[in-house]
C-alpha cells in the first residue's frame, strides 16, 4: 500500500508511515480514542493528510494485523500508553 512501509527493525516491524517512525497503529489508538483527522494532523505536524488516509486504508484492509500490534504494545507495558495525548 502506497506511503505505508514495514523495515524489520523499525518501530517493531510494524506497519508505519513512509519516512517516519509513526506506525499505523499509532493513528488507529487515537481515532479509537475520539480524535477526528484533523486532531491527529496537529499531533503529528510532520504528516500530511495523505500520509492519515493512507494509514486509515491499510487499517481498514488490515484489521486483524493492527489489533495484533495494539496488544503487542499494550503488553509490554505495565502502565496503559498514550499515543494520543490531547494537548
């Protein structure tokens, strides 16, 4: 999928934005948490709003691998993670 990359050593292997260490995962734990695009744009000021619909696509087709890498995160930590912080 076009602007959505997997590097073996980068953020975990994880789906992530081209050029960037923001995986998708990242985008879906804030649109699940409320936050609408534009909210996640001003969070993350160095994508763009191509970089956000081509993580909402690859989210979209690929459910199952995204919910996978939420509870790798989730369970590697003992106190809940905040992607999304509202500022």
């Amino acid at each position: 999928m076009s602007g959505i990359v997997k590097t073996p050593g980068v953020v975990g292997g994880c789906a992530r934005i081209d050029n960037t260490r923001i995986a998708v995962w990242v985008l879906v734990a804030c649109w699940r948490e409320g936050l609408n695009d534009a909210e996640v744009l001003r969070l993350y000021p160095t994508l763009s709003p191509e970089d956000v619909a081509a993580a909402r696509s690859y989210a979209e087709a690929h459910p199952g691998e995204i919910d996978r890498d939420l509870q790798d995160i989730a369970g590697e930590y003992e106190e809940p993670i905040e992607p999304c912080p509202r500022s």
